[in-house]
C-alpha cells in the first residue's frame, strides 16, 4: 500500500455475512447429502439456511448498499469487452469488475436454482422436499435429476472463482479475500453509500418469511 492509498469501506455486513455464510452452507450441504438418510435432517436445514441467504442477497441487490447492487457493478458486453481487452492495465474496481460481477450472477443463480430444486426433489423412498407435493411425480424425478447435476456444475463454478481470485492476487496484486473479510479496498475511490443494518434485518426476516410461508403452506 503506498502513502497515497487511503482505505475505503467497500463490502458491508451483509454481503460478508452472506458470502462466508453461502460457504459454509455448501460445505455442510454437500457433506450431509454424502452421509445419506443420516444427514437427512443437516442436509434440508442447511439448504433452507443456504436459500434464506440467497433470496436475501437478491433484495440486497436492489435495496441494499451501493457496491451490492446490481445496478453497480452489472454492465453491458461492450464494457465487459472493453474490460477484457484492456485487463493487464485495468484499474482495481471499488466494487465487482465487469466480468466479476458477471460471474457473481451466475453463481447465485446456480445456488438459488440448486436449492429451489432440492425443495421439489424426492429419492423416491424415504427423502422428500418439502414442496414436492405441489408438483406432478415426473416433474420432481427431473428437478431430482437437476438437484444432483447441479452441484457438479457449482463445484466447477466455485473453482473457477476461487482461480480467478488466486490470479487476481497473483498477476494484478489484489488482495480480494482480505477485502470480502474486512469489508475494506486501498484505493483513492470515493466511499460508498451503506445502507443502514435495520434495512438488511427486515429484508432477511422478509426473504426467511417467504420461505417459510411456502414451506409451512406446502401440501
Ligand atoms: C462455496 C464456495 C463459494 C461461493 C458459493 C462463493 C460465492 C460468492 C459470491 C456469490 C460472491 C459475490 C459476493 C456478493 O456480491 O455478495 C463472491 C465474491 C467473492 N468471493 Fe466467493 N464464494 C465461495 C468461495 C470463496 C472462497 C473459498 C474464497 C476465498 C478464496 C472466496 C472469495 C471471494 C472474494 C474475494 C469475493 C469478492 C470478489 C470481488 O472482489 O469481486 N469465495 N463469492
């Protein structure tokens, strides 16, 4: 860091909370799912908390701070192209990099996908989600089908994203891990807007109510 540099709060609570809380979430979903009818019970908890986080981080992207919105840090392919073209000398961004935030949208798309499907999935014996009543049996043997393939498919996505931060601290000197534990960048950006904890606890209790009601008034 040089003398210039001055440290911005660039990451909020909230988006730390939910990003080392989605970790945590897929590890324990994917070694409960390994352990069978004995991790039955970790598995559908651990899915519920890993969907509450996501649905939160969805509101968040709309009425949360201003580094988490997808406002900030979704741009269109000719600036992603422009980004691409010019990423040896790119600066650091303040929030996501175009392509970053990009592969943000995709991951949380894949998770939320991987865990509404666990929701209508059924081995077809003892194990079944919780809405799957609402849905015929062929369409739950497919979102079964989806629930296992899916998670191969997020396993790729996640070691893409861990490469692409280990490059990130190799190649161009970011320390983005520090970051998204700290909440803190070194650079000379102007310090964004964050917005207020009691905003991000209504919007948790309102993601962890929707999902609740579905389940609670699921056949
Ligand atoms: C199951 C594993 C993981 C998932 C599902 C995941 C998911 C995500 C998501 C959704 C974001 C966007 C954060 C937001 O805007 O709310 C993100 C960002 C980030 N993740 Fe992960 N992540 C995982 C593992 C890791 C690990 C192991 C590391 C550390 C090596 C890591 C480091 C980061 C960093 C540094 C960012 C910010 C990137 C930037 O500055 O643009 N993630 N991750």
């Amino acid at each position: 860091m040089s003398g210039t540099e001055r440290s911005v709060y660039v990451w909020d609570l909230p988006v730390r909370l939910v990003h080392w809380g989605l970790v945590v979430a897929v590890a324990v979903s994917w070694y409960s799912a390994e352990q069978g009818l004995s991790g039955w019970d970790v598995h559908r908890w651990s899915g519920y908390a890993l969907l509450t986080l996501i649905l939160f981080r969805l509101l968040w992207g709309l009425w949360g701070s201003e580094t988490a919105r997808f406002s900030d840090f979704l741009v269109g392919p000719r600036a992603v192209a422009r980004y691409l073209r010019g990423w040896w000398h790119a600066s650091p961004s303040r929030g996501h990099n175009p392509i970053g935030g990009w592969a943000v949208v995709v991951l949380l798309l894949a998770l939320l996908v991987q865990g509404v499907s666990g929701l209508f999935a059924t081995d077809d014996i003892l194990l079944t989600g919780p809405l799957a009543g609402w849905v015929s049996s062929d369409l739950q043997g497919r979102l079964s089908s989806l629930h296992t393939s899916l998670f191969n498919v997020i396993t790729v996505l996640v070691a893409l994203h861990v490469l692409a931060i280990a490059v990130y601290r190799l190649v161009r000197g970011e320390r983005l891990v520090r970051a998204m534990v700290t909440g803190r960048k070194y650079d000379g950006w102007r310090a964004p807007w964050i917005a207020p904890l009691s905003r991000a606890a209504l919007l948790a209790a309102a993601a962890a109510a929707l999902l609740a009601g579905a389940i609670l008034t699921a056949p």
